[in-house]
C-alpha cells in the first residue's frame, strides 16, 4: 500500500479543511462574535499540518482501490475530529464526544444532532456546522479531484468512486478531474438558484444560506429548533421541491447540460425515483387529511416529509411521530430507499433497491422456466456479474453492520422503536427516526458508547460500508507492514555496496 501517498492526500485534505474554517471566522467578524476566534485557530493548526505534509510530494503516486478506500476512510474521520475542536474551543458544544458527533453528523449529511436548544449557538458555529453539509453532501475529496491533481499511474477514479454513493460511478468525463468540476459545478448552479429563490420568499439571510446547505448536501441541519415548521407555507415548498431535485443522480443533469433530452427522460432510475416520491405522498396525503384538514397544508407536509426522508435530509415541518401508524411505516421504508445513486443523498440508493427486485424476480422466472435464460436489466442495458455480485454483497453487508449496531444499541435499554429507528436514521444518514429519536427530540440522552457506534454507522453509511469496514481488516495492515519491512530490506541491500565502494575509494 502506498502509505506515503495516502498521507500527502491526507495533507491537502487538511489545508482545505483550514482554508474552508476561515468562512465561520469571517461570519463571528460580520456578527461581532469572539467564537471565531477558535475557527481561526484551528484553522492556522490544519494548514500548518497539513503543509507540513505536503512540501515533499512523493515520488511514487499510483493509486489504486485499495489506497482510494483506505484514503477517503481516514480523511472523514480526519475532518470530523479536527472539524469537532472549534466547538469545545469556543464552548459551543464543549464535550468533546457531543461535538464530535455533531460534526460527524455534519459532514456525513445525517442531520442527527445532540443539541437541545439549537438557537443558542453562536452564528459562526451554526455557519459551520451547516457548512459541513454542503460539503460532505459532493463528497471532500470530489472538491479536491475538482481543483488539483493528485494521483498518477493509477486511476483517480478510485477516490471517487470510493467516496461517491451509489453502486457504480462512472466518468462523466474522459478525465476524472474534470467530471469532479462538472459534478461541482452543477452542485454550485443548483445551490445559488434554490438561495436565490429563498430571498425571493423574503427568508433571512443568513437563514436562507444555511437552508441551502443542509437542502443541497441533504444534511438536514437547520438553524431552528422547530426545524422548517416557522418558515412560510412557500418556503417549505421550495426546499421541498429542491431536497427531491438534489436527490437526483446528477447524471441526469449532464444529459440535460448537453441537450441529451431523450436520455434523460429515460433514466430508469429517476423515473423510479419520482414514482416512489408521487405513491408515498399520495397514501400519506389520505392517512393524515382526517387530522389536517387542510388540502394544502396536507399535501405540503406529506410531500415535504416524503422529499426530506427519502433524501435523507431530515427537515421536518411537522411532528410525524403523531402521524398514523401506516404514514410512519412509510417514512421507515423510505430511510431504506434512499435517494438516487451519484446524488448528494443516502440510504441504500433506489438503483439498488431495483436491481434486488430484478433478481429476486428473475429468479422466480426461472423457477416457472428453469430452461429459459434471462437476464437483469437496468437502464435497458443487461446488469453484468460484477454488479450484481457487488450488490448483493453489500446487502448482507449492510444487514449484518445494521444487526450488529442494533444489538449493541439495545443496552440502553430504550424502547425498541427508538433503538431501530436510532440505528436505521444514522446508518442511512437520515436524522431523525421515532419515539425518543423523533423530529422533536436528540440524540444527546444516550451514553458516549452508543454515540460511538452511532458516529460509525453515520461514517460507514456515507462511505457505502467498504472504505470504513477495510480498516478493520487485519490483512490490509499486515500487508502494509510486510510491504514496508521488505521495502526497508531491499533499501538497505542497494546502499550496502554503494556504501562499501564509496569507503573504499575514500581510503
């Protein structure tokens, strides 16, 4: 493994990291607030460290999926801790586990926070902990990939694939670099055309710029306690509208960037996508009209419910927890869905969940025909081996890693719709589940064990399991140590002798 090359990344992660801080600095001077004080501080540490790192750039750059998975595992839980120190500086949130998960939640875009009185934080620490969204939401090493090149004689395309959700993600461009500016690019566009669209609604500021970053990297961080429920009637439709827009693979959007209408309309995905969006409002439309009473307040909170957990944003308009037993059962299914694959959401992605449909009704096909050949098709393109080996596998994956966190949760003893929903909410970065962890109430009453565990589910549901789970395998670091032990050997064989020719013509 190439630990040096790992470590330059990690370096450059850092810089941007302190260069991204000295936004909430610069908002604590527009506010007169001293908390910024510790964003510039960190800020000054992160660069030192990571220039530090990066004034000597390894000679040896290939990498692969292996380093890819092992670089963008450790530069989540990198950000995350140094993300975390500006909050304990500044007494925003001065436990250091809380602010730990508060930012892990940030970056990773689920939402799930341990604050109980949100409007007490300083405007700087709310900047940034909504700025977490926006960045997390493309991914940091995208942003990256989108600036600078990092990586030679292997492939880029394995940071990203790495750190992008979905079961496949392709080029977009022939050059990496390039499909990251894209992907950025068209982030941006849609980012300033929803905040536009907010002041037009006559939204604060800096309220409406916080909204965008939560709607945009589907975080779900708001800087209300009541959420979305105090905005108008207008503002709630246009992040509803905008969370269901961000859920969109953005390849979509490239093929409408390029004209391509007719590929776009048919993208297999999004029309499911857009299905399941349309079927879960309208049974949850008539399953809570007899308590509205209202067509349009009705519809609103159903649609913007729906938009917000299927995209695993997280907003809420409402207390849903009150809702009818089959509306919530709806809302749960939808934390599993999840959004579109190469979109800024979480969840198990609706490709996935589509493909497993194919196969199990493929199966059942050949059980009626056994003589008959079928295969499963996707974007009316048969789905090679690979992937479908690949999802499969990370479906037991994400049952077992589920059951495990679920077990492990079970002994705070609390009540098993909050222990399921806890698990399932952060797993699939959504934020808020049910009972004791619904849309009014935190996480901050469990033990800082059960937040540890939450803080992992949240990291391994963002990265799509793999880049966090290979951490934890004991090849990866025997190899590594066996590599660099016999790298050292190899060294010591080549500088022998020219050691011993260079004291013999000394003598």
């Amino acid at each position: 493994m190439n630990v040096r090359a790992i470590i330059y990344i990690l370096g450059w992660i850092l810089n941007m990291e302190g260069a991204f801080m000295l936004l909430p600095f610069i908002v604590s001077l527009l506010y007169g607030e001293q908390e910024g004080i510790a964003f510039l501080l960190v800020a000054v540490l992160c660069i030192l460290i990571g220039t530090l790192t990066v004034l000597k750039k390894p000679r040896n750059m290939v990498f692969f999926e292996k380093e890819g998975f092992v670089t963008v595992a450790f530069s989540w839980i990198m950000l995350s801790i140094f993300g975390a120190l500006p909050f304990c500086i500044n007494g925003d949130i001065p436990n250091f586990t809380d602010a730990l998960f508060e930012t892990v939640s940030g970056f990773t875009t689920t939402g799930a926070s341990i604050l109980t009185n949100i409007e007490a934080m300083s405007r700087c620490g709310l900047f940034w902990r909504s700025f977490t969204n926006w960045v997390g939401g493309m991914g940091v090493l995208v942003f990256l990939l989108a600036i600078m090149p990092l990586t030679k004689g292997g492939s880029p395309i394995h940071l990203l694939r790495a750190e992008s959700p979905g079961p496949s993600v392709e080029r977009l461009l022939p050059k990496v670099q390039n499909t990251a500016l894209i992907l950025y690019v068209m982030y941006f566009v849609l980012s300033l055309a929803e905040f536009i669209l907010l002041i037009l609604g006559k939204m604060p500021a800096f309220d409406a710029i916080t909204a965008v970053f939560g709607t945009a990297g589907t975080g779900g961080f708001a800087v209300r306690n009541a959420s979305f429920a105090d905005y108008s009637p207008y503002i709630q439709w246009v992040v509803a509208v905008f969370m269901m827009l961000f859920g969109v693979n953005f390849g979509m959007y490239f093929l409408l960037y390029l004209k391509k209408w007719g590929k776009a309309v048919r993208f297999e995905e999004a029309r499911y996508y857009f299905l399941i969006i349309i079927a879960a409002t309208v049974i949850i439309f008539f399953n809570i009209y007899p308590v509205e009473n209202s067509i349009e307040s009705t519809l609103r909170h159903a649609f913007f419910q729906v938009s917000s957990i299927i995209t695993t944003t997280g907003f809420a308009t409402i207390n849903f927890d009150l809702w009818p037993a089959a509306s919530k059962a709806i809302l749960v299914t939808l934390m599993f869905v999840g959004a579109c694959a190469g979109s800024t959401g979480g969840g198990m992605k609706v490709s996935r969940i589509v493909i497993l449909f194919k196969t199990v009704g493929k199966e059942l096909h050949s059980y009626i025909h056994p003589k008959s050949i079928q295969k499963v098709k996707f974007e009316k393109k048969p789905v090679e081996h690979e992937v479908l080996r690949a999802t499969n596998v990370y479906f037991i994956t994400y049952i077992i890693v589920f059951a495990v966190s679920t077990f492990l949760i079970s002994f705070e003893e609390k009540d098993l719709v909050t222990t399921f929903t806890s698990v399932a909410t952060t797993l699939n970065n959504v934020g808020p589940g049910l009972e004791k962890v619904g849309p009014i109430e935190n996480f901050g009453a469990f033990t800082p064990f059960s937040k540890c565990v939450f803080m992992f589910d949240m990291i391994a549901g963002r990265l799509e399991l793999f880049p966090l789970l290979i951490l934890f395998h004991p090849a990866l670091w025997k190899d590594t140590l066996f590599h660099r032990s016999k790298d050292k050997k190899s060294s010591r064989r080549v500088t022998a002798p020219a050691k011993a020719a260079k004291k013999k013509a000394n003598k």
